[in-house]
C-alpha cells in the first residue's frame, strides 16, 4: 500500500472518530435528561450526514473514493431518497412538537421534579434548535453532494481530477 492511499485511510478513520466525538457531545445532555426520546435515530444520522457529506463536498479530493466511480454514482442515487426521508423525518419531529407540546418531551421528568422548569425548558429549546440545525444542514448537504459527484466524475473521466 503506497503512502497516499495509508494518508487517506487515516484521514478517513479520524473524520470518522470525530464525527463520533460530535454524535455523543451534542447528544449527551439530551441523554441525560431524556431517556424516552423517541428521536435518537433520526438525530443521529441528521448529525452524521451532516458532517459526513459536508467533508465529502469540500474534501472529495482528500477521500478514498475521490477516483472510485461506482460509490460517487451511488452517492448521487442514495441522496434523492435520503433527502425525502430527512424532510419526512423533520416533519414528524415538528409535528411531535406541535401535536404535544415542547414539554411533552420534559413530562417525565418534571412530574418526578428531577429537573426545574427553568432547566426543562432550557434543554428542551436545546434539543429542538441542534436537532433543527444538524437537520437543516444534513438536508443542504445531501441536496449539494450529488451535484459535486456528477461534478467529480466529469473531471474524473474528462480531466483526470477530482
């Protein structure tokens, strides 16, 4: 294995191992308060595509794939579904909070008066701003990345680049 391709390996891994370092950040708190958040999958993959696909857009060339065309055209046929998907996802999120209440997701916890009304309604307003954030982001990046592959790969094949 040639030095290069070792770099992207690496880079690869601690994109990866920093990606899980934000997943449990930002979601600790969310953790200890919530145990029944009934979110925790959607947000972690909004946290993950979000950073996942913005490395890809802006550091394509620095990838293992930069010159591998089967996962760039995979890439740009598994976004479109996973945009909807998103977008269902984050509907359902609102929906939650508008069917239920902001509170709905502190009523455990404020019944057993684990946490105070001011500390409930600050972590709920966290949950429902970095969820809206990582979603909103995630949403822009899977709509961009598909552009920069059919990008990518008509550099490739014509230019020889990334």
């Amino acid at each position: 294995m040639d030095k290069n391709k070792r770099l992207q390996i690496t880079l690869e891994l601690i994109w990866w191992v920093v990606t899980l370092v934000v997943v449990v950040g930002v979601l600790f708190p969310i953790n200890n308060a919530f145990k029944d958040y009934p979110f925790w999958a959607t947000n972690i993959l909004f946290i993950v595509v979000f950073i996942t696909y913005t490395r890809y857009i802006f550091l394509l060339k620095h990838s293992l794939f930069a010159y591998y065309f089967p996962i760039k055209l995979v890439l740009v046929f598994v976004s479109l579904p996973l945009v909807f998907y998103m977008i269902s996802s984050i509907l359902d999120f609102q929906s939650f909070l508008d069917d239920e209440g902001q509170d709905a997701l502190l009523q455990p916890f404020l019944l057993r008066e684990q946490l105070s009304r001011e500390a409930g309604t600050s972590l709920t307003n966290y949950v429902k701003n970095e969820m809206f954030f990582f979603a909103v982001g995630a949403i822009i990046a899977a709509m961009v990345l598909p552009i920069r592959m059919v990008v990518s790969i008509w550099r490739t094949k014509n230019r020889g680049t990334v």
